[in-house]
C-alpha cells in the first residue's frame, strides 16, 4: 500500500468560488459508498469511500485538493491512485483515512473536491475545473474525546503442567502494541478454587471489557469464568459469577460469548444440574460490570421452550443498544433446534420467540438443527448456523429480524441462492453494520473428482432484505490452495467486513485464510501477505479462531500456527488501515508472552486439561 499524506493547502476566494461553480456542473460526480457522517476516536481512525465518475468527453487526470488531517490510501481493488487517470465515464474509488490524533478540534465539514491536475508535469489541482462533493455528499467528521476501545484477542496455553490457562492480550493504541496482562494467568487472581480454564472471547465497550470462558476447579467441576476490566489496564475475575450460580446449577458450566454495549454487558452460555440436564446460561451486568445476576427467565424451565427437554446452550450474544440476543441450541427430545433469547430492554427481561423453534418459519424439510452466531446493529439482528434436512444433508440456517427481535423471518434465498452442486453447508458466525449483514462457514462442493470444502459467505446489503452468495469467495482462492477450506470469524465495521478461518495446502498441512471486503460485501479478496508472510519461525499448521473483530480501520483475526519445533503459538494478523495492508505483530510471540508459556494460541480447544 502507497499511503500519501495531505497536508493543508489555501487556494484562496478565487479557487474557493470557482470550486462552487465547477460542483454545480458535475464534472466529475462524487459519490459515496460509505457514510460520510463519521466521530472519530481521540487515538482512531476511520474510513470513508467515494465513487469517483469522470463525466466529461475526454481523458482526464485528477487528484483531490488536500484535506487537513485526511490521507488517501491507494490500496484496494479499483482504487483511485494519486493522482488517477479516468477515461469517459470510467470510475474508481477514493479512499480516505481519517486521523484522529491529527484531526482539528473543529472536524472536518465539507470537500472532497477532485479537480484536474495542471498538467506538463505539474499535478497540482486546476481550480477551473473540479467538482466536489454535493452537500449531502460531504464530509461531516468530529472528533470524540473518547479514546479507542482496546483491542482483547483471548484464547488459552499450557504452562509447566499440562493444563490449561488463560491467554489474554490487549493493545490500548490500535495494535501498534501488545502486553499479556499477568492478572489474567496469575493464581492470586484466579478464582481460589481454580485448576485450569481458558478464555473463548472478548467485547469491549467505553471502559469496560470482559472475557468470557470456563475453568475446572480443584473437585474436577467447570464452571463459568469471566474477566472484568474497568480501566483496559486491570483485570479481575469478579467472584459472583462462580460463586452464586443458579441453585440448579451442578456443573459444565461455561460462558462462550460475552456482548458489552454502553453500560450493558451479557456473557451466554451453558450450565448442568444433578441429572445432567443441560441448561442456557446468561450473565448480566446493567452497570458497566460493577454487578452481575444471572437472569432465571433464561434457564427457568416455564421460560423456555414447551418442548424443551435440555441438551441447551446459548452459543453466541450480541447486544447494541436495547437490543440483547442470544442464540444456540436446546434438545426438544428427537431432534436438535434453534434456541434464541431476546431482550428489548437492555436484559431487564428476556423472551424465547415461538416462531424461531416452531415448523411455522422452520425450512419445510426441517429435521435438527442449532443457532451457532447471534449478531446486532440497531433495531437489526441475525442468527446464524445450520439445520440437518429429512435428507440427511445439512443446509444453512439463517433468522432475522428488522424490529429488534418483534418478529423473525428465515429468509428462503438463503438455502435457493446457495452455489451450485452444493450438499452441505453451514454457517458458523456472522456480523451486521448498519445496513450490511454477514454470515460465514463452508459447503461441501461436489463438482470435483473428489467432493472439496469451500470458504461460504453470503451478504445483505439492505438490512436483510435480500441475500447473496459472492462466488469471489469460492472461486478465488489463495494460489497454493489444496482443497478444503472453512471460516469461522466474521466481523464487519461500517463498510469493512473480513471472514476468517483456514484452508488445506495439502492433506497434512493448513494455511491462515482471510477474505476482505471494503465495499460492504459487494467484492471481495484474499491478501496474500495473510498466508506469504507468516511469522519467522512458522513451519506448519497456522489457522484463525472465532476470535476476528474489526473497528472502523482496525482489523483483527486471531488463532495459531505452530513453530519450527511443533509447538504451538499465538497467531494474531492485523489491519490498521481498513484491510489494505496486514502484518503479524512480533510482540504477540515476544518476551511479553506469560514466563510459564510452553504451547498455546487465540483459539478454542476442547480439552482443557
């Protein structure tokens, strides 16, 4: 990436008048593609997009005027470059990083402005001949004195003994650097009955962050672990959330996705009575993470589904604003279905839609199925996974609301749109911005000599009115794939949306994959330098977790990959500049790592030990 920064320049009345007269005419229309209204953290940065058209009868070459604070990056599938070359009617993409450590107190209000360039060698702007960005159109960027949330990438390692311990990192200046809090793997913070335990994922929102996973105590019982952060420095294991667990509660407990939004934070899950009846688990803090409860409506038997006969576990939440979901799974004694918990009220109650279990809405060859993704943004809201059909093949499952959960719908081009010559697919996670939804997993391609696993993503762009399948995920594969591949995060941020997961070089090896959209899911590509430029001491095995989260032009996908001596290690590939460019941070697997640490990485595993 080419990253040009832009420095103030005054073209004085004359130049400021003719830039009136240029818009009106149109010369080139400037057209966003994301919003263009954008608060910027004190240490952030964020992107906004245009569509640059050139309308006039000839070639021209253009360059934008400067912007105070306001870099171009050049990067990018048909972006413009700087300066760019446009044809009649020919189109590129203008993309713009804002700043916030060097945005002016007062913002930016207005531009851009793209002109022609003088020409003979001189690319400087032509003030008789440029057009800017209608009114509507324009730039309306301030700063917020607020600073950026930290970054958290959770998972688990192996210390001296053989069992297993949290993993934690956090980064305070989007990702630049990175520090392993010891609070998070030291026994005189950890719970005092602790034995071992992991970390599944993290949220953040203003001061607040918490972890969410599961430890084994000292009788042989897991139970839910959660760590708390008031200040993104220290970190506690807030003691209520072990010690005063639902009067049912016997074991297997564990909290597998927390969701914190403005001061409301939930973590889902899962806990075992005496008779191994599995019941859904939620934690709730309305107040930033002071205080805790468990909600009963969640796992009281009257709440949940009238044939619920247990086997259930709240896999994935999302909350934004008043809105909290959480979705999974509950055995309704023959088969498998769907689970999802819904509040309106910031968690002060909770509610299991009928339509989202019952055969009403269920897809008509419904046989067993779970939720294994939960995501929100505003009044929208999804649930993602996968359903066995009378078959025996399984297909995508896909639920999702306008309302903020009043009604659901599963929409049918979901399972009509799918790739041809597909016999299985799933969904394992998702993410909605705005209007732009997500959900990511695999299919099973029979179209080769021998079935293959393919990446699957399908988009919304509308708030989940209608749905597409973008076949550059599937047919556009890094150039040393050697069948099978599969993603398991999802995170979009306004018009940013990566999926991560991995993919076979041969049978007995795998390879990091990471596909990136800047365009709200429209297109979509593969970074080479995601599977090229591994860290130095990579020799096999590298692949991303669930843990994958992007903010505004910060991107991260965390997992692991194992060294030259076998062992397995962090792997943590990051964007600072909206997916243009990426790197793995040396610090992850730098002395900052825990003293104890012997193998481990960002990444879910089953044994704990």
């Amino acid at each position: 990436m080419i990253k040009h920064y832009i420095n103030p320049v005054f073209f004085g009345i004359l130049m400021g008048s003719t830039y009136i007269h240029a818009a009106s005419q149109a010369k080139f229309t400037i057209m966003p593609t994301t919003p263009t209204t954008v608060q910027v953290a004190a240490n952030g940065t964020a992107i906004v997009r245009y569509q640059i058209t050139n309308q006039t009868k000839i070639t021209r070459i253009l360059i934008m005027t400067p912007i105070a604070s306001i870099s171009q990056t050049t990067g990018g599938v048909n972006a413009c470059a700087n300066p760019f070359m446009l044809t009649p009617k020919q189109s590129c993409f203008l993309t713009l990083q804002l700043n916030g450590t060097t945005l002016p107190k007062a913002g930016v209000h207005g531009g851009p402005v793209v002109c022609k360039t003088k020409g003979a060698g001189d690319n400087s702007p032509d003030a008789f001949l440029c057009s800017q960005a209608s009114q509507a159109n324009s730039l309306q960027i301030s700063l917020s004195t607020a600073t950026s949330l930290p970054l958290v990438p959770v998972g688990a390692y192996r210390a001296s003994g053989a069992s297993f311990t949290p993993l934690l990192a956090t980064s305070l200046d989007n990702g630049s650097t990175w520090i392993y809090p010891t609070a998070i793997y030291n026994n005189a913070v950890l719970p005092t009955n602790y034995l071992n335990g992991r970390l599944h994922n993290s949220s953040c929102s203003a001061a607040t962050c918490v972890a969410a996973g599961q430890y084994r105590d000292t009788n042989g019982i897991l139970r839910p672990l959660l760590a708390l952060s008031k200040n993104s420095s220290t970190w506690t294991y807030p003691a209520f959330l072990y010690t005063n667990l639902p009067a049912n509660f016997a074991s297997n407990g564990a909290l597998f996705s927390p969701s914190c939004s403005g001061a409301t934070c939930i973590a889902s899950g899962q806990f075992e009575d005496a008779d191994a009846t599995r019941f859904p688990l939620l934690a709730l803090s309305k107040n930033g993470g002071n205080s805790w409860s468990y909600p009963s409506a969640i796992y009281n038997s009257t709440n949940l589904p009238d044939n619920f006969n247990g086997g259930a576990s709240l896999i994935s939440s999302s909350c934004d604003g008043n809105i909290c979901i959480a979705a999974g799974v509950y055995s309704a004694g023959d088969s498998d279905r769907p689970l999802l918990a819904v509040s309106r009220n910031a968690g002060s109650s909770w509610t299991y839609p009928a339509a989202i279990y019952s055969n009403i809405l269920l897809p008509a060859n419904f046989s067993s199925g779970s939720f294994t993704a939960a995501s929100c943004s505003g009044n929208l809201c999804l649930a993602a996974g996968y359903y066995n059909r009378s078959t025996s093949d399984t297909r995508p499952l896909l639920a999702v609301t306008q309302n903020g959960g009043s009604s659901w719908s599963y929409p049918n081009a979901i399972l009509t749109n799918l790739p041809t010559n597909t016999t299985d697919a799933s969904f394992v996670n998702a993410s909605c911005s705005g209007s732009v939804c997500i959900a990511v997993g695999s299919y099973t391609d029979n179209t080769e000599p021998q079935a293959i696993t393919r990446p699957l993503v399908v988009v919304s762009r509308d708030k989940g009115i209608t749905w597409k399948y973008p076949s550059s995920i599937y047919t556009n594969l890094p150039r040393n794939f050697g069948g099978n591949a599969f993603f398991s995060g999802a995170s979009c941020s306004g018009s940013l949306c990566i999926a991560s997961g991995y993919y076979n070089v041969s049978i007995d090896s795998t390879r990091p994959l990471l596909a990136v959209s800047r365009d709200g899911g429209l297109t979509w590509t593969y970074p080479a330098s995601i599977y090229s430029k591994l860290p130095a001491n990579f020799i096999n095995n590298a692949s991303f977790s669930y843990g994958t989260y992007c903010r505004g032009a910060i991107c991260f996908a965390g997992g692991k990959y194992s060294d030259e001596t076998g062992t397995p290690r962090p792997l943590l590939a990051l964007t600072q500049n909206g997916g243009l460019t990426w790197t793995y941070p040396s610090a992850i697997n730098g002395t900052g790592l825990p003293g104890n640490f012997m193998s481990g990485g960002f990444y879910f595993e089953e044994d704990e030990g």
